[in-house]
C-alpha cells in the first residue's frame, strides 16, 4: 500500500470504519465475481465476491509477485472456495474457503497466496 509513492502501513489500529481491510474495496481496482469458475486477476487489487457457493479458480499468470490482494466476501449465501490453477496454496491451503462477511488479503509470492496479517 503507499501514498503519493511512500509506503504506508498501519499498526496496532483498529477494524472499525474507515480502518477496516475493506477500506480498499472500490478505493483501488475492484473486481465484482457473481459466478464460479477461472477468474483472471489482471489489474486488479481487490476481488468482491457477491455471491457465494461458489468454487473460482485464480489465474496465476495474471498474479504480480509480491502484490497484496484482497479478497471480500459480500454475499449471504455462502463460502466462496478460492483454489489456484498452479496448485499453489492460499494461507497455505489447497483451496481457502471465504466465509460471507470475511475480508482478508493475501500477498503472492510467484507460486502461493500467503495470508497478510496486516490486513487479515
């Protein structure tokens, strides 16, 4: 995360409000998912899961090494099983299950999606 090209980081803060990990949600490059299946992260930062029950697949070719995503999981309706096409691990499982109401970040490493705490 950085501001005007200095990095920013948040310590011993509180999730309320505008301290939240979905402070981010259309505040950088959102992707709105409405349905399973491969999803391609290209450009994007943050992914709005709005509907659950579904199983999506991330592309690792379309992931920075490096970069911080965050993932948000909008929907009443379920889990949202997130897996990658490279049988990598997300927070070091073979598919991640995203609760409804679950916001979390996850930092790519070129191969796994590694859990965040900063933002998890």
């Amino acid at each position: 995360m950085g501001l005007q090209g200095k990095a920013v980081s948040i310590t011993n803060a509180v999730t309320l409000g505008n301290n939240s990990p979905t402070t981010a949600l259309y505040s950088l490059p959102t992707l709105n998912v409405s349905a399973g299946g491969s999803v391609s992260l290209t450009g994007v930062q943050c992914v709005n899961f709005q509907t659950g029950a579904i199983a999506v697949v991330l592309q690792k070719a379309s992931l920075v090494s490096s970069a911080t995503y965050l993932f948000v999981n909008t929907s009443n309706r379920g889990v949202v099983a997130l897996s990658l096409d490279n049988g990598g691990t997300i927070g070091g499982l073979a598919v991640y299950s995203l609760v409804p109401g679950q916001a979390t970040a996850f930092t790519f490493d070129g191969t796994n999606l590694a859990q965040n705490p900063q933002f998890s």
